[in-house]
C-alpha cells in the first residue's frame, strides 16, 4: 500500500474516500482546485485518522498543474499506490439546443482532459514497467453516463461515458505493469455539486423514485471506490461499478 492522490479530495465524495482510505491506512494527497480550507480541512481530519496528509492546489485541466500534482504528492508522502480521479464539474441544467460552445467545452476540459491528463500520469507513476510498484486507479464517472441526463446537461453524461471506455482501455493497456483500472459510476448522492447544476436540492428531490427510496452518502460512495484501490479488489479490473441505490 503506497500513497493515494484524490483529485477533488478537498469536498464531497472525495472528501469522503480521503477519510475512509486514512482509516484503511493509506497516507493521502488531496487536490483541490478553489477552497484551501476545505482541503486543510480535509487533511486535518485525515491526520486524526492516524494517517499522513498533504493538500495540493491545481487544476486538473491544465497539464502543468497536473504533473507538479503527481510530483508534489510523492514528494511529500512517499511512492504512490492508488489514484483516484475524483474532480468533475456539471453546468447549470438545461437542453442541448441551449448550450453555449463555451459551457461544453468547459464541462469536457475538465471532466475529460483532466481525467485523461490524471490517467496519465498516473500510469508513469504506478506502472513496473516505469519503475513503479503497480497499484489502482479509480475513475469517478456517473450513472449519467448511462442515463443520458437529458434535458439537464448531457454534456455531463458524454463526458462521463468517456470515462468508461478509458477504465476499460487502460485496464488492458496496464494489467502486465501491475495496475489495475476501475470506473464507479455514482447515482444521486447528497454533495454540493447540485448547487452548481442550479439546484442545491436535486438529490433528494429526485430520491424517492430510486429502488431504495432516497439519495446516497458520499461515504457510501467512498466505500465502492476504496474497495477498488484495495487488495480486496485484487482481481477486480476494467469493471464499471454502479453505485446508484439502483437507479
Ligand atoms: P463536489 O462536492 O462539487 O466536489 C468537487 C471537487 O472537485 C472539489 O474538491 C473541487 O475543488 C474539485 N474540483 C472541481 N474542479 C476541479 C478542477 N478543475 N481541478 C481540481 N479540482 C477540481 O462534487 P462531488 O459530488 O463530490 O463529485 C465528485 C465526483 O463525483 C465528480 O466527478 C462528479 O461528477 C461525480 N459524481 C457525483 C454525483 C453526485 O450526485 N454528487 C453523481 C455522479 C457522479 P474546489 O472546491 O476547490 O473547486
């Protein structure tokens, strides 16, 4: 076990594997992009945790901000062993028809490019084939990449189907170097990111027609993603897992 990166650890469901992979024993680096007290926050509570932290700001959309992260991270805590590839945004809902080309391309810089770029700096880091110890990488995409999100922000749901197909792909590209690459696909969970999508109550609002009847945690979603970095998951690779009350 090495040192996980969490992109977007600083709130929300990263926030949430942070603490949850402290408790299991891993050191964490956490990225934020805005908030440093949110990601000192964030690291605080993992030290309680009895595990290492240490905050990195950058965004992941700009390659420069990305490789200083990786650097950054192993600098300070030590070789790393998972990568989990958490930051995402969405834009105010709305159709298709009404999007600007800005606000796309703003949604697929970050959700995508920077998934790409945190990929790939995580394969340089973890592969054996490039002097790494192998580990996991975890995609944090969403059950809009199956749903479509009409009328809301398909430009959203696009983006995390991306995020899929490169689980899928990078899962065959690095199973011999010892790493292995998941996607989890979370349905309606209780963060702040609804706020950005113009409405801060989405997900409990659209709850009560999921099969279990409400909106999920953050740290039910931390439990899948945490799951993947582990052993425990050690056969587990090019899966796409759902955690979505059944959505
Ligand atoms: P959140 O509460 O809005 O947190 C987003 C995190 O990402 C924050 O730490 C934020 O940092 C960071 N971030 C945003 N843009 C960034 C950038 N360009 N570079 C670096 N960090 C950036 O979101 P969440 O609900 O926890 O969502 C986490 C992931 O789960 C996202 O990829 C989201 O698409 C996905 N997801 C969420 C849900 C849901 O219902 N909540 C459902 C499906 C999928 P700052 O605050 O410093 O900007």
């Amino acid at each position: 076990m090495g040192t996980v990166l969490i992109t977007g650890g600083s709130r929300g469901i990263g926030r949430a594997t942070a603490l949850l992979a402290a408790q299991r024993g891993w050191p964490a680096a956490i990225n934020y992009r805005h908030d440093a007290l949110a990601a000192a926050d964030t690291a605080a509570e993992v030290k309680r945790r009895g595990a290492r932290a240490t905050t990195i700001q950058g965004d992941v959309s700009v390659e420069a901000d990305v490789v200083a992260m990786f650097a950054k991270a192993q600098a300070d805590l030590g070789r790393l062993g998972g990568v989990v590839i958490n930051a995402g945004i969405v834009a105010p809902a709305m159709r298709l028809a009404d999007m600007s080309a800005e606000r796309i391309g703003k949604v697929f810089q970050v959700n995508v490019l920077g998934a790409y770029l945190c990929a790939r700096e995580a394969a340089r880091a973890l592969a054996r084939s490039r002097g790494g110890n192998g580990g996991s990488v975890v995609l944090v995409s969403s059950v809009a990449a199956r749903l479509g999100a009409p009328g809301e922000y398909v430009d959203y749901a696009g983006s995390k189907a991306a995020l899929d197909t490169l689980a899928i792909g990078l899962a065959k590209e690095l199973g011999a170097d010892g790493v292995r690459v998941n996607a989890v696909r979370p349905g309606l969970i209780d963060t702040q990111i609804h706020a950005d999508s113009g409405d801060p109550d989405r997900a409990r609002k659209l709850a009560s027609a999921t099969p279990l009847g409400r909106a999920g945690k953050a740290e039910e979603t931390a439990e899948a993603i945490v799951w993947l970095l582990s052993d425990a998951a050690s056969y587990v690779t090019g899966s796409v897992l759902d955690v979505t009350g059944g959505r």
